[in-house]
C-alpha cells in the first residue's frame, strides 16, 4: 500500500516536472535549447515506463524470484538496463547545460573585449 503511494506521487512529480519545462521551453525567456527539452521529456517518459513496470512487476508478484526465476531475472535485468540508459540521459543533459553555460561565458568575455575595444578607440589621443 505504501509502495502504491510513494510510486504515484512520484509519477505526478515527474508529469508536473515535465510540464514545467514544457512551459520554459515555450516561454523563451531564457536560452533553452530543443535538445535540453528532447532529453528531459525522453527522461521523464523513461521514469514513468519505469515507475509503472516497477508497480506491474510487485502486484504480478516479480519481486519474489520464488518460482517465477526466468522471468524475475529478465525482468529486473531490462530493468537495470532501463535505468542504465536514464543515467546516460542524465549524463547528456549534463554535458548540455555545461555547454551552454561555456557558450554563454564566451559570449561575456566577447561583450566586455568589445566594449573595452570600443573604449579604447573612444579614448583622445595625446
């Protein structure tokens, strides 16, 4: 019962995360690129996938290898799979953000050698 409950609140989490950036996605008040958006939505939908399996998996009675043991080990070994790809969505959502935030430091130093450039040419000559 309380499995039950812990799993759907985190699926109502992850579906409210999701619809966040969503929403920051369209709002464009900031640079938030298609890729950051492609790899959180594709995380998301693979965290459902696994939350529900997971759930699937203890009502049907897979969390006991008594009986059952081919099964349990497929099951929990494309589980491990499962996860193994969200930790590489992760580690790319990662990379993305550090990315951005190089080329966004970039773009600062670029503004202030211009405007000191700019400066300089502004400067009387003596």
């Amino acid at each position: 019962m309380l499995l039950n409950g812990v799993l759907s609140l985190a699926m109502v989490a992850i579906i409210l995360l999701a619809m966040r950036e969503v929403w920051a996605f369209h709002r464009k008040r900031e640079v938030y690129h298609l890729r950051r958006l492609t790899l959180r939505l594709t995380t998301a939908g693979m965290l459902l996938f696994l939350l529900v399996s997971v759930l699937i998996a203890v009502k049907l009675g897979l969390n006991e290898p008594y009986g059952l043991e081919r099964q349990f080990i497929v099951f929990w070994g494309s589980i491990m799979l499962l996860v193994g790809g969200i930790i590489c969505l992760v580690i790319a959502d990662f990379q993305t953000i550090g990315d951005d935030a190089l080329h966004q430091a970039n773009q600062y130093w670029d503004e202030i050698a211009k405007t000191l450039a700019d400066h300089h040419k502004e400067a009387p000559k003596e």
